[in-house]
C-alpha cells in the first residue's frame, strides 16, 4: 500500500511550496548525506525533468542543499541553505539534463570529499516521500523509513549466506532484501531492511566477513 497513515497523503510539516519539489528534495539530499557519512565539500547535483525546469522557483535547489547541510524538512534554515553551505566551504554544482528519466522528479547528486566520493539518484514521488534507485551505478531502492544495512562485497558464493547469519546470530530480523551487481563475480551491493537496529559491534563482525568491502547503516 503506497500511503499508509494521512500524512503520507497531505505531507510532511515542511519549509517550501510544494511536498514534491522541497520536501521531498530535502529528505534526498540528506539520506544522500547520511550514506555518505559526512558533510561533502562538493556536491555536484544534476536535475532531469520537472525539476530541471522548475528547480529555482519551487525551491529544489535550496532544498537539496539543506539535505546535505541535515537540515530536516522542516527546519527555518532551509531557505538560506545555499549561502549557509557556501559559508562552510561547499561547492555546489547544478546541473539541468536533457536526458528522458523513469520519474519526472529525478536529481543525481555526486558527493566528494578527500576521503571519497559516492553517487546516489533519488526520485521524489509526492507528498514529502522519496527513493534512492541507484547507489555508484547499483540499482536498489531505499526508502528511508526503516533501519537499512548496506553492504558492498564482492559477487562471490556465500556473501549472502555469511551477513545473513551474523544478523541472525544476533537475532536481527530481516524485513526485506535485495542484491544487485554490476556484473558476475564483479562488486555487489546488499542493501537488508531489519526490524532491529544493526549496532556498531555488529557492523563491525560484518566487516571482517570474507568479500566484504564496506557496510554503512541508514
């Protein structure tokens, strides 16, 4: 069911015009923000559809920014994120594309810092709700409304099998999975919803499992 309680219908209590165009931007930007990890010191951000046409006047731009400064959606320092990220010395970069997307409502935000990089696309799909499709050229979606574990491996036999029972040795239930990969034997990413929050210690085990490359925590 796509709308489970009113809010999910009306939107979120929220800065900006429209639930499609800010909110649902900001809640992108900053679940960008928290699998990155950090504040990035350049964002480049590249708009496709409505929200290439229409991102200055609704207020896309400033809500995008405001979600990688973690502003939430609601937050009155949203109308002055883009001053306040030049003030902390992000560079930020927009981008309008041409190119036919899957939804309308469609921002691909490439965040570096000297640490890394990672490149997320997001799609706001009305009343303050988004997903994230693709994680570095993985194709997933992620909602945010539940814990999620991501786990970068390498496509080999057993990875699933050796997370899946670290989480049931410490009796974490997984409420949804999906796999993708770039191609056989290359990386593969695991991203598990969990109906119990995945602690550090936890995280930790899954690190020094055989294949793995990286785990993060939403």
């Amino acid at each position: 069911m796509k709308y489970r309680t009113v809010f999910d219908i009306i939107g979120p209590i929220m800065i900006g015009p429209s639930s499609s165009h800010t909110a649902g931007a900001a809640r992108i930007g900053r679940t960008a923000r928290k699998i990155f990890g950090r504040q990035p010191k350049k964002a480049v951000i590249t708009l496709y559809g409505s929200f290439a046409k229409t991102y200055r006047g609704h207020g896309t731009d400033v809500a995008l920014v405001g979600g990688l400064l973690d502003f939430d959606t609601f937050d009155k320092r949203m109308v002055q994120s883009l001053d306040i990220a030049r003030e902390q010395g992000m560079e930020v970069i927009f981008q309008e594309s041409d190119d036919l997307t899957e939804h309308p409502n469609t921002a691909r935000l490439y965040l570096e810092d000297e640490k890394g990089n990672v490149e997320i696309v997001g799609v706001s799909i009305g009343g303050g709700k988004m997903e994230i499709i693709e994680l570095n050229g993985f194709g997933l979606k992620l909602t945010g409304n539940d814990p999620i574990l991501l786990v970068l491996h390498q496509d080999q036999f057993g990875a699933v099998a050796r997370v899946a029972t670290v989480l049931a040795k410490h009796e974490i239930n997984i409420a949804y999975m999906q796999v993708a990969r770039k191609s056989k034997g290359s990386q593969a990413l695991m991203s598990i919803e969990t109906d119990q929050s995945v602690e550090a210690d936890v995280q930790e085990e899954i690190r020094q499992l055989p294949g793995i490359l990286n785990v993060t925590v939403l």
